[in-house]
C-alpha cells in the first residue's frame, strides 16, 4: 500500500508557490485524473447558470451546433496548459487561442473572474467529497497559485491575491448571479443532453436525472430543472464514493493522462495535432 502513495510523497516535497506546475500537473494527470475531469465537467456547467454567460453561447448557438467540439476544445486547452506548463511553448499556444476567442467579445472581467474560480474551487471540492484521498493543504495551494497565473496571462485584472479571499468571491459572485434565465435553461438542456449522449440510448434517461441529482438546489433553480427525488442525488454520491474505495486500492498511475485522455473531435490526440488546432468558444464571451 505504500508504494500507492508514492506521488503524494512527492507532492509534499514540493512548494506550492514556486512548484505548482509540477504539483497540479501530478494531482490532475496522475493522482485524481479522472476526478478532474468530471469536476470540470461541472465546473463549466456550473457557469452556465449566470445570465451573461448562459446568453452569449445562446446567442452564438455553438452549444446548439456543435456542443461536442467546443467540450473537447476546451477539456484539451486546459490539459494542455497543465500538462506542458503555461510558459511552455504548447502552452503559450493554448493561450493564444484561448485570448484569441476571448478577444472577439466584450466580457466583464468579473464573468471572467468567476470561470476562472471554478477551474480551481471545484474540482476541490469534488475531491474533497469523492476522491480516493483528500487532497492536500499543498495540492490546493498549487491550483490556486497555477489557475492565478493563467489568469494573469489572460489578462484578467483583480484577481484575489489569497486563497481565501477569492473563495470568498466565488461563493458571493454565485448567491448574487445565479437566478434563472431562459438562456440558463437552454444551454443548460444542451449540456445535459451532450452528457447523455456518451451513453446507450436506453440509459440516457437514467443519466439525466442522475446528473440533475448531483446539482446543488441553487444550480437546480437558476437552470429551471425539475429536481429529482432526493434519493437520486443519494445513490449517485454513494456509487462515486465507492469507487473511490475501489481506486484506493489500485496501483499508483505513472502515465500522465492528460492531453492523451480519448475524445470524440479529434482522434489520436495530441498525435498530429496542435493546441493551434483546436478552437474554444469561451463559456463566459458575451
């Protein structure tokens, strides 16, 4: 069992300040790689239940186009700033499409601000609920400090200097914002139905209503979803915590799965293509 907890050993060997490449890039892509991903899943999903940003990709109709490309461009962008180091050459060039898009519209930075919070807020807590281990003080740290320095390099102005206090924003920014809008219901309805999708029809049902049992009751009200049965939410958090128990006991991963992670746009990547490739629509343009 030791030998399953070797990569935290060398997560706490790290500084959180001056290591978090290294840290967030050994959590998210060999530590909790699914984990995060399902926790971004969310995350995104989780923006759409503010107006501005629910009605820019309303008004775009990339959800209602093309929801599949726009989910692997920006899953892919995001491995691959934490995979290669936003510094690195791959990773300047994820940031310049992800500028790129941005740039095409007028976006409050506070929107901005908001996306960005929960690309680090999130998955924590996801994984604070449902991963196989707790994440560390240290590990937290990394995100954060990793997530403001891209943020940095996107040009968002005012971002918290302390872990605590852009929490803090996240939380008021979601008891302020968060209230129901048609577009909330539209966007929310394609995202729920992309998720379904990656499933046999016949259990696409299942799968709705258990995604909608996953949702926080603000999420539920700002989307306009029926809530389901409150045993639904139940059993979906008891079958993750499960397998938690199940991961725990599997050996340690040593292969990063980041970029590599399989997709439905772009087969084979990263194998012949570039983050130049790809092209996200930003969840928070307007």
């Amino acid at each position: 069992m030791a030998a399953r907890f070797a990569n935290l050993r060398r997560i706490s060997s790290l500084d959180p300040v001056t290591d978090h490449e290294e840290i967030l890039r050994i959590s998210a892509g060999l530590e909790f790689p699914w984990d995060y991903q399902k926790s971004l899943e969310l995350a995104l999903f989780r923006t759409y239940c503010v107006p501005t940003i629910s009605g820019l990709l309303d008004r775009t109709g990339e959800f209602a186009r093309r929801p599949q490309k726009r989910y692997d461009d920006t899953a892919i962008l995001m491995a691959e700033l934490v995979e290669h180091g936003y510094d690195s050459p791959r990773g300047r060039e994820a940031l310049r499409v992800v500028n790129r898009q941005h740039g095409r519209y007028d976006i409050s930075n506070d929107d901005m601000l908001y996306v960005l919070s929960t690309f680090i807020y999130d998955p924590i807590e996801w994984i604070s609920a449902y991963g196989w281990r707790p994440l560390t003080a240290v590990e937290r740290l990394a995100a954060f400090h990793f997530y403001r320095a891209v943020g940095a390099r996107m040009g968002i102005r005012d971002i918290p200097a302390g872990y605590d206090e852009f929490l803090a924003f996240k939380t008021a920014y979601e008891r302020q914002h968060f209230v129901y809008a048609p577009s909330n219901r539209r966007i929310g309805q394609y995202t729920l139905d992309l998720f379904c999708s990656w499933y046999p029809s016949v259990a696409r049902p299942v799968v709705s209503r258990a995604v909608v049992g996953m949702l926080d009751p603000l999420m539920v009200r700002a989307f306009g979803f029926a809530a389901p049965p409150a045993w639904v939410g139940a059993v979906g958090r008891r079958a993750l915590r499960f397998r938690a128990f199940v991961v725990r006991h599997l050996p340690v991963r040593k292969v990063l799965k980041l970029t590599s992670t399989p997709n439905r746009t772009y087969p084979g990547y990263p194998r012949g293509y570039r983050p130049s490739d790809l092209g996200a629509i930003s969840s928070t343009a307007r």
